[in-house]
C-alpha cells in the first residue's frame, strides 16, 4: 500500500490481507496516515547469513 499524493495504491498483496484479516488494513492505514510507525523485521538467521 502506498500513497500518492491523495491516492491509496493498492497491491494485490493487500487484497489479500484484506480478506484474511480487516484488522491488517487497519494498521496499514494508521501507518500510511502516520498514526503508526512501520514495523521493523527482525530476522536473527538473515542477520546471521550478513555477517
């Protein structure tokens, strides 16, 4: 999802998190509008495949 100017861009992607979960579009809009921060991915195994 993002946005352009006072356009949403949706992806496919978030077609289908939309149907397995409503709350996910929820949190993807207060993050697009700011009321979120975007979430950081931890990954220790890629972290450990960088080093």
């Amino acid at each position: 999802m993002h946005k352009t100017g006072d356009k949403l861009n949706l992806s496919a992607g978030d077609l289908v998190g939309h149907l397995n979960c409503r709350y996910l579009t929820e949190l993807d809009l207060a993050v697009i509008h700011g009321g979120l921060a975007k979430p950081r991915v931890w990954d220790p195994v890629l972290e450990t495949l960088a080093d």
